[in-house]
C-alpha cells in the first residue's frame, strides 16, 4: 500500500533526512533568534530579517496545514476502502464463514456457509461444538491472533470440513470480549482420496488345512478327492465377493490376494469359513479345520506376506481353527473356541531332539529357565533336560530366583542330593555364566517377560523354547529352536518325548523322573484334562524309568491348615451367569500360589460349576487362576486380561490394580466373552 502512493514514498527519504537535518521549525526559531541579536546592533538591518521570518514562519505553517489535510482525506479514504474490501471480503469469501461469540452463539454467517447449511439445529450445535474444543485451548491471558487448526473433522450435508479460528478481540486487555471468525475448509476429496487409498491396498492371507493329515487318515480312498474338491468349493464361494486371487499352492495351503475394503466384511462375518467347512460330512470321522492368517498394513506387498505367515504360525501355534490378523504390529484374534485335538506326530519329536542335540554338543553350558514363580511342570521339564546336558559332557543349571509352595517339596528332595548341590542359580548369578556360546532354554512359557530373568533373553545368542501353551502375540521371536505343541498336556510330556530320541542309552534317575511324571499328573489333573494317547505313552516311559506313584502323590498332598484354608475360599465363592464361580484368596491367606489353583481345581468339583476363578494377591500383583470343564474357554477369557494358557487351564496376572477392582474387570472379561459366545452366526 505504502509504495503505491506518492505520500508515502515521499515519507520514506524524509524518514531518512530527518536523522541528518533539524526540522523546519527549528530553522524558523533559530532566525528569530539571530533576527533579534541583529535588531539589538543594527535595528535598521533587523527589519527586513523579521520580515523574512514572517514570511517563512507563514509558509511553513500554511505548509504544514496542507498536510495535515491531505493526510486527514488520505486516512478517511484509506478507510473507506477498508471498510469496503472487507465486507466484500466477508461477503464473498470463497469458503464457508462464521463469526460466533466465545459461547457458541453464531453472530453472522456468509452465502457459503448457509449453503452447506441445510437446517439451523444442526449447524448451530456444530459451531458450539467446535467453539467448546476452542475455548478449551484458549488462554486467558492470549492477546495474540493466531490461528487455530481444530484436530477433528466436521461433517455436514455430506460433505467433510477441518476447522480453522481466528481470534479477533474487541478489547486487547479483556479476552472475553473476544469473537471467534471460524473457516471450514473443504476436505472432501482428500477424505475420500485417503479413503479410496486405504480401500485399495492389498491384503495377504494364508488358509491352512490344520488337521490335513488326521482328516485324509479317517477317510476311505475313494472320498478323499471329493472330500478335498468340496473343501475347495467352500474356500472359493466364501472369498467370491471379494473379487481377489485365491490360490493352492500346496495341497493343505491357500494364498489369498484382496483389496482391504473387504476385511471389515470378513470380521463382521466373524470369518464364519471356520464353521462352514466343519459342516462338510462326506464319510470323515473328525471335522475339517481351518486356519487362517492375514497381513496388512505393510509397507510392501512382501511385508504383507511376512505378517500373514507370521499370523498363520501364530494360528496354528495357538492350536488351529482361529483366525489371526496382524496390522502392522498388532495381532487380532478370533475363533480358537473349540477344544484342541491331538495331532502331534513322533516325527517332530524325533527331529527337535536331533536338532537339541547338536545345539547342546555346540555349547559351552546350558542356562535352562522356567517362568516366573515356576511351578511343578516347568521344574519337571528343567530337571529333564538337565539330565539330557548332563549326558552330552555339558554343564547345566537351573534358574531359580525364589521358592513358592507349590514346588517347595520337589525342590528339598532336590537339594538333599549331593548331584544337583549347583543345579540352581539366580537371575544375576546366571548373568555372569552367559557367555557367546551358552545355550539357553526356555521351558514352560513363550513370553520373555514372564521368565524368570528376562534380561538373559535380550543378551542370549542361541535361545530354545518348548511349550505347551497356546502362542500369544508377545512370543520370543529370536530363537534357533521352538517345540510349542498347544495340543500336548504339559511341557514334560514334551521334553518327555525329546527324552527318548536324544539317546537311546540315557537313564534318568528316579527323582528325574518322578519330576517329570509329576508335572504331566499335576497338569492333566491326574490324567483327566488334556489326556491324549500321547500323555499316556510319555507317562508310560517314565514308569519304566521308576517312577513311584506313591512318592508322587506325596508332592501333592495337603496338610490340615492347607486344606482348610481350600475349603475357605471354596466356600466364600460367588456364581456369576449360574455356572461360573469365582473366588478371592484373603488377606489371612499367607501361601495364596499354592491355594489359589487347588481351589479353582475343587470348584470344578461342585456340581453345576463349569468354570471357576480364583483371584489372589502376589507381592503387588492380582493374579487369576482360571480351570473349566470345556464348556467355557478360560483362556480367551483371561486373554481379555492380559494373560494367556489352554482352553481349560489359564492364568493371568494385573499389575496396579486391587482385588476388587481385577474382580470387576474379570466379570466384565466373562460377561464380554458370553456376549460374543451368544452372538448369531451371519
């Protein structure tokens, strides 16, 4: 505005001139000055200075009038035009426009906005909505206009709007008096451009026949064929709408290519494939099962194929007929409600023990770690393989960093034996024996987090793992070996296995064996739970070992004080929907590892209890100890938690929480799971 008119680039140099020269009047008063000290010499002289002073004093006021007057009608042009461009701009603003008080109240609004405008209701509550998000970040004492971007979208008439405010303030030093001049941008096609984005990107998925073999093994030759033409007919109608690629690459594996838009669908289906292929009967003695993997959200094509292997292992690890997503680094879980089927074959057995054999040969010494506050099943499977080192020439131990009650007894057996004086060390005991080539195995657990010392696990080269819990989204990753078997009954029926193909010749002694015996008993709740032929054929092992069953039932027997204490939180125990009981361990209790699960065990006693969980206090945690009958999954109950185990064996553990408040939280877990269980197939 400046340079374009001549006033003010006149101002500009004398801006300039007037830090060198004095100002006129200064000039004028130093003439009246001389002009006097003349008229005292020489008054003749005098008279014309003081007319020339007179002159010049005229001219400089009639000067200074003129620009006074041309600055006065320059301002109240100047003005005009304002006040004109901005109510031409107001009213012609290209994108919606409001002017609103602080209380949402709207003040004025242009053309634009009651265009996109269609009832009154609905746009006021909208810009007192937006007005309330304003004042919420406003300061009281914020004289500065600025503008605000408002972090939601506005949607109106169908249309989508981000929010710009600018504050203008009536008074500088009064905030309230402060209008808000609200701008909605029209973000429509860039909404819709992100959305066509999304809907575009590939999905990956991977379909395995789970139980493949079983399936093919109960049917006649003539019937498979058409068994496997009719499970392809299914997989290709259920994936049809879709428009994708599905393709067997192997004859019990499906690749399947998709756009994303069509994964809700799939999940509001609650992927029903998993039923629909049960429903196939064409002469098969067991069930067809499926599992599925998918991957999305990658950077790439071949990332989002790396997730959909990554959740069909996950799928198959957790036991099979479910479904798992992973979207970029987070998994979703559904199916996995039916009860795991024994399908294990000696050949995997056969080929873990080899490959443990040559992992151990390498070794300097072996760490072999349990999870955290470890129970007779870890403590079996850790005495096991000690003995397995122990035969190949290597150093073993077992990390222990403190006693519970329920491996108390096993562990004094194990002490009062001069063989195993150093068996056990603690976490930083055994920090300092890990070395480049130690080997470490994890037993009884996948999770790094619940290991008895974590850290060993971050800094292990060589890590092995065998377990008989169903795969959570958190598993140790970085492992050279893995032997997780959801469908075996404890991890010492596994190690139990790995046992009999290391070496033929190798001997285990009796309390090895009564060890590992124990925890397959104390797992299967004396052979009644996730018993398969399997169970029995490892227990049969070990009897020929020398198991006494005698000594055995001893590690599980119950004193007076245990017992009654048993029976007190057994008695204190409340239904919820008339067939799960749930129970707390007291503040009186004083052993609550121990008592919590004998007494979610002796609820299943009752009759009509299908489901029981005991809730106890451990150091500053709540932990749940959850059993069933089989009717209802414990474990995707406690899943819901945090926590993780079998169908009919689960646990979980709540930090910061008390007991009330986890009690709340697990009927909220059982109620949401009976929820989903009642929901109808689509």
């Amino acid at each position: 505005m400046r340079r374009g008119h001549p006033f003010f680039e006149d101002m500009d140099s004398k801006k300039i001139l007037s830090r060198l020269i004095p100002q006129v009047s200064v000039h004028i008063w130093i003439i009246l000055l001389l002009t006097a000290v003349i008229a005292v010499l020489d008054w003749r002289v005098a008279i014309p200075c003081f007319v020339l002073f007179a002159y010049l004093a005229w001219h400089n006021f009639r000067t200074n009038y003129r620009r006074k007057v041309e600055i006065s009608d320059f301002i109240e042009n100047l003005n005009l035009n304002i006040d004109t461009a901005t109510k031409d701009t107001l009213l012609n603003f290209p994108m919606p426009l409001v002017i609103a008080e602080l209380d949402g109240s709207i003040i004025w609004y242009n053309a634009s906005f009651r265009d996109i405008s269609e009832q009154t209701d609905t746009f006021e509550n909208t810009v007192r909505n937006v007005v309330d998000e304003i004042r919420s970040e406003l300061q009281a004492d914020n004289t500065e206009q600025k503008f605000m971007p408002i972090s939601r979208q506005i949607y109106m008439n169908e249309r989508h709007y981000n929010v710009l405010c600018s504050i203008a303030r009536r008074d500088q030093q009064d905030a309230s008096g402060s209008m808000l001049i609200l701008y909605f941008i029209d973000t429509t096609e860039l909404v819709r451009l992100k959305q066509t984005y999304a809907d575009e990107k590939i999905v990956a998925g991977i379909f395995v026949i789970d139980n493949y073999d079983d399936l093919m093994q109960s049917m006649e030759d003539p019937v498979k064929p058409q068994m496997l033409a009719e499970i392809d007919k299914r997989v290709v109608q259920w994936v049809s709408f879709t428009n994708g690629i599905i393709k067997k690459y192997e004859r019990d594996k499906y690749l399947f290519i998709f756009e994303q838009k069509y994964m809700k669908e799939l999940e509001e289906k609650k992927f029903d494939i998993l039923d629909i292929v049960k429903e196939i009967n064409i002469g098969n003695k067991i069930p067809v099962t499926l599992s599925l993997g998918f991957g999305l959200n990658g950077g790439t094509l071949s990332e989002n194929l790396n997730y959909a292997a990554a959740s069909i292992d996950l799928a198959l690890g957790r036991g099979g007929d479910q479904v798992v997503l992973k979207n970029g680094e987070n998994f979703s879980f559904f199916g996995g409600k039916t009860r795991e089927l024994e399908k294990r074959t000696k050949v995997k057995a056969r080929v873990i023990a080899y490959a443990l054999r040559e992992l151990i040969d390498q070794a300097d010494n072996v760490i072999i770690m349990g999870h955290e506050n470890g129970d007779i099943d870890s403590l079996g499977a850790s005495l096991g393989l000690y003995r397995v080192v122990r035969s190949r020439d290597k150093n073993a131990y077992i990390v222990l960093n403190r006693l519970n009650p329920t491996i108390e007894k096993l562990v004094d057996r194990i002490n009062s034996e001069d063989e195993y004086a150093d068996l056990f060390v603690t976490g930083s005991e055994a920090r300092e024996l890990l070395g480049r080539k130690t080997l470490i195995i994890i037993v009884d657990t996948h999770r790094g987090s619940f290991t008895e010392e974590p850290e060993l696990i971050a800094n292990g080269r060589q890590i092995v793992v065998i377990d008989h819990h169903r795969r959570g989204a958190d598993y140790i990753q970085d492992t050279v070996l893995t032997y997780q078997e959801p469908y075996a009954s404890s991890t010492c029926e596994l190690v139990t296995e790995v046992i009999q193909y290391i070496d033929e010749k190798l001997k285990l002694n009796q309390l090895e064996a009564e060890a590992l015996y124990a925890g397959i008993v104390i797992d299967t709740k004396n052979f009644t739970f996730k018993t398969g032929v399997r169970t029995f054929e490892a227990a049969s092992f070990l009897r020929r070992q020398g198991v006494d069953t005698v000594a055995v039932k001893k590690l599980f027997q119950n004193d007076i004080g245990t017992y009654s204490k048993i029976s007190s939180v057994v008695s204190n125990a409340e239904l919820v929907d008339g067939e799960i009981a749930i129970s707390v361990c007291g503040p009186d209790i004083d052993d609550p590892q121990l008592i919590a699960p004998k007494a979610a065990d002796e609820l299943l006693n009752l009759s009509g209890i299908s489901a029981s969980f005991v809730l106890s206090r451990v150091d500053d945690e709540i932990w749940i100890s959850g059993r069933s009958l089989g009717d209802i999954n414990v474990q995707m109950i406690l899943e819901k938690l945090g926590g993780g185990g079998h169908l009919s064996v689960a646990g979980a553990q709540l930090a910061d929480a008390d007991i009330n408040d986890a009690k709340e939280r697990l009927k909220y877990a059982i109620m949401n799971y009976k929820e989903e269980m009642a929901k109808p197939k689509t």
